[in-house]
C-alpha cells in the first residue's frame, strides 16, 4: 500500500513550501509521502531557504520549484497550503480526505543585508517548525493508534 502524500502549497514553491516540507519530511516517517508544489512556480528554492534549513540540520539542496498541476493525477490525501494565495487556488486533488491553510509570511520580501534577511527566514523557519511538528506528533499518534 503506496503511503500517503501530504501536499504542501505556496503560490511560488521557493520559500514556504519548501521549509515546511523538509521539517515535515524530517518529523515523519516512511509511513508518509511529503511533497510541495506552487500555483505560480518561482523556478528555483531560494538560497537563503536552504541555507536556513541547513542551520537545523535539514538539507532541502536537491529541491526544486514544481507546479501544482504535477500532482493533478497523485492520490493526495492531505493539502497544507502556507500562503493565501495558494489557498484560494487550490484545486481538489484525487483521494484528498483534507485540507488546511496555516498562513506564514513570505521570507523571499525580507529586505536589508544577507544577514538581515536571515532573520527573517529563521523567524518563518521556526514559526513553520512549531506548526508543522505539531502537526507530524498528531499524524504519528493516529497512525499508531489505527496500527
């Protein structure tokens, strides 16, 4: 039995989306699929993201920016948008069962020297973390319970 796929959505796929996916892939198991998309794809990960993720031990280097479309035809049981604008244009996907919007602000607006913009991504980086680790321990509590 193919794992389920929790689907993470921004509108550009270069920031938010990729943080909260690799601290949920990290918080997770085998047991779960992680991916992450855009509805408007920037084309790249922004390169403070990953360095950011690298500050906590995550490597997001072999991401890369993906349209939404791509997992039109994927059974995606879970759809986590991070951003309004993906919110609003977020299709259904075959099989999802749910969805939820947790909004963070955009890192890639952050302004100043690298350093100032650092601060920022760790402030999205963590205010992701908090989130979606909690969302990981309950995910990982109801599939030991249904095992």
């Amino acid at each position: 039995m193919k794992p389920p796929t929790i689907l993470i959505l921004c509108t550009g796929n270069s920031c938010r989306s990729h943080l909260a996916e690799g601290i949920l892939r990290a918080a997770l198991n085998e047991n779960f699929r992680v991916a992450s998309a855009g509805s408007n794809p920037s084309g790249y990960v922004h390169p403070l993201s990953i360095k950011a993720m690298a500050e906590i031990g995550i490597d997001i280097s072999g991401h890369h920016s993906k349209h939404m479309d791509q997992f039109l035809t994927d059974e995606v049981s879970t759809v986590i948008t991070v951003c309004g604008n993906a919110d609003q244009a977020c299709p259904m996907f075959p099989g999802q069962m749910s969805r939820h919007h947790w909004g963070f602000d955009d890192p890639a607006h952050a302004t100043g020297t690298e350093e100032d913009q650092m601060v920022v991504f760790r402030r999205v980086r963590d205010d992701i973390s908090r989130v979606f680790r909690a969302y990981a321990a309950g995910l990982l509590d109801a599939h030991k319970a249904s095992a």
